[in-house]
C-alpha cells in the first residue's frame, strides 16, 4: 500500500486559545502533517500557493472568505506529476470558513480519486471539520472518504505520539 500525506498550512500568525494572536515559526497543519508521515511512511507534500497571503492573520481570514466567496483558486507552485501510484492519502489542512482553504479544494480537483483512500485531518482551534467532508466527497468521486481527525491546532505539539499511533492504526486496518 502507497501512502501519501498532503497538507495546506500556514506559518506565522494565528488564533491561539483565548483569542490571543500568536506567531507560529511552523503551521499547526504543516506538524500533524510530518507526524503522520513519520508514523506511515510514504511521501509528503506540501500544497503551496505562489501568492502570499497577508500576514496579519485577522485581514488574512478575509482574504480567505473573499477566495470562497468569489470561487477563487490561488495558483499553486507545483502538483505531484500523478497520484495513480497512491493507495492512501492523507489530506491535511485547517478549517478555514467552515470548509477547505481554496489552494485545497482547486489541488483535489486536479486529480482521479476513484478507488483511493482518502483520510481528512483538520485542524481548527474548535470549530472541527465544518462542512470540508462533505466537500471533499463531493470532488472526490469513487473515493473512500473517512470523517475527519479533528485536531486542536494549539495541541498537536502535545499530541504528536497520539497522532502518530492513530495514523498507523488507519494504515493497518
């Protein structure tokens, strides 16, 4: 079995408990990513615009929202030639508006998903998945889509063993 591990995330500024804003050298999304990839095995990826998005994080949300309201997808700097050799994806991001980031939605339509695997991993500061599941079956056809491992962002540091075992029991089911 193949295994792929994809993950949008964000460095620099974001929401920590007690709406406090603060400076992250390494997304939360971009840690759960590695941690699952070091458990399984396989490739990684990182979904990357060409575009950067303001760093102020409160106008960088509606930077966001404009994207989802207006149907935008941020040009991405590159794409895996082909996922036809991958089983198993693992398709990490943050919620962002209660469904995926649009450089997440424009990479998932990009490709053939009938007979993968697909296993979602959010990553939100306590509004869960929202409705990105749904969206991802949507896109995804003929995909097996798993409900979504929902992460706190501001724990996945604590949490890395946790997140390591579950991601291996996931492979070997």
């Amino acid at each position: 079995m193949a295994v792929l591990t994809v993950y949008f995330s964000m460095e620099g500024e974001t929401i920590a408990p007690g709406m406090k804003i603060v400076n992250l050298k390494k997304g939360h999304t971009a840690v759960a990513a590695e941690a699952i990839q070091s458990a399984v095995g396989g490739d990684i990826f990182e979904i990357e615009t060409v575009k950067t998005y303001i760093a102020d994080h409160m106008k960088m949300i509606y930077e966001a929202k404009e994207e989802l309201q207006k149907g935008i997808r941020p040009e991405l700097k590159k794409y895996p030639e082909s996922l036809d050799s991958y089983d198993t994806v693992f398709l990490c991001y943050p919620n962002w508006w209660n469904t995926l980031p649009m450089p997440v939605l424009g990479f998932i339509e990009r490709y053939d998903w009938n007979g993968k695997h697909i296993i979602p991993v959010n990553t939100s500061e306590g509004s869960g998945a929202g409705r990105s599941v749904e969206k991802i079956r949507e896109v995804c056809v003929g995909a097996q889509v798993e409900e979504a491992c929902k992460l706190r962002g501001s724990e996945v540091d604590k949490r890395i063993a946790q997140i390591k075992s579950w991601a291996k029991e996931k492979v070997s089911s």
